[in-house]
C-alpha cells in the first residue's frame, strides 16, 4: 500500500470547488493537521480526498442542504494548471 502524503491547502481547495465548494478548506486542514492526519481510533489517513466527500455527506445531512457540485471533476488537471505561472 502507498504510504499517505499529506495534501496542500491548495490541493484541497482545488478537490474542493470540485465536490464540495461549501467546504470551509482552512477548518478541513486544521482539523487532520490537529489530529495528525488520522481518522478514527487512530488509524492513519488512507485517502484525503474521501475525507472530503465525507465531510460533504455530514454537511448535506447536518444541513438539510444538498452541496453544490461541479460539472467536470477533474480536480488533477485543475489543480496543474493553478501551479503554471500567469
């Protein structure tokens, strides 16, 4: 199995406006940096971008408000080119 690299803000934020555009990124990291990127009973973080469709679902049913989607996930190639300079 692949050891879990942590994700940037920025990766996040670009999954983000993909799935959940709702999502307050800056909570998200500070809540895995806090815990030290695991889930449960200390299991450490497989997927990242699971625990962002997670979080999703928990907003939708705390809510009552279905979460914004984009059209086109293709948060990969989105987040490559934020990285290309102007």
């Amino acid at each position: 199995m692949a050891r879990f690299i942590k994700p940037t803000i920025e990766e996040i934020k670009v999954y983000a406006a993909e799935v959940f555009p709702q999502l307050d990124v800056g909570r998200f990291y500070d809540h895995y940096e806090m815990v030290g990127w695991v889930v449960g009973k200390n299991k450490p973080m497989k997927n990242w971008q699971a625990a962002v469709r997670l979080w999703k679902r928990n907003y939708e049913e705390w809510t009552g408000i279905r979460a914004k989607q984009d059209e086109q996930p293709d948060w990969k190639s989105r987040y490559n080119a934020a990285q290309q300079p102007s």
